[in-house]
C-alpha cells in the first residue's frame, strides 16, 4: 500500500512539475497560465489526497483527482490534436497521467 501511495505521489509531483515550468506565466491568461495553473492545481490536490479533512471523503478527493487528470488529457488532444503526439513532453505527460489514473483507480483507500 505504501509503495502505491508513493508511486501516486512521483507521478503527481512530475506532472505537476512539468506543467509549473511550462507554463511559467509569459502573457497574462494565455496558455501558460492554463498550464500553469494546471500544476497548481495537481499540487493541491495531492494535498488533499494525502491530508484529506474530516469533512471530505477520501473516495471523493479520489474521484475528483482521476476527473482532473482525465480531463487534463483529454484537453491536451483536444488542443493539440494528433500534433500533440509529435511533442515528446507532451506524450510523456500524459503518459504519466494515464499511470496515474490507473494508480489512483486502483488504489484501496
């Protein structure tokens, strides 16, 4: 169990890290601010996986966090289209998006 709660944490914290770096803010609103903002928002929801509060079901934190990340791949082909599998980034983050969707549908928490 732990190695999985671990594995969940590496791939959320590369995901978020590769998104935060991308999308260092250049023009204000534009895509590196969505990608930006797209790491932060892993970053707090690692959060609350890790630490959920009282009030939150960790069931629900975990459905939130697999909606989240599918709709981040899903929005990156939806941008970018088959073009997005020329961008070996880009493929390698939603590579490690998918495995963390996996991971986090799998977990048994």
């Amino acid at each position: 169990m732990r190695q999985r709660r671990g594995f969940i944490v590496l791939l959320t914290l590369i995901t978020a890290i590769i998104h935060l770096f991308v999308g260092l803010p250049v023009f204000p609103l534009g895509l590196d601010t969505l990608l930006f903002l797209n790491g932060l928002g892993y970053l707090a929801l690692l959060f609350l996986w890790t630490r959920t509060p009282g009030f939150l079901s960790k069931g629900l934190v975990r459905g939130v966090f697999i909606a989240y990340t599918a709709v981040t791949v899903v929005g990156y082909f939806a941008m970018w289209g088959v073009e997005g599998l020329y961008d070996p980034l880009g493929v390698f983050t939603k590579v490690v998006e998918v495995a963390l969707i996996v991971a986090l549908w799998t977990a048994k928490e």
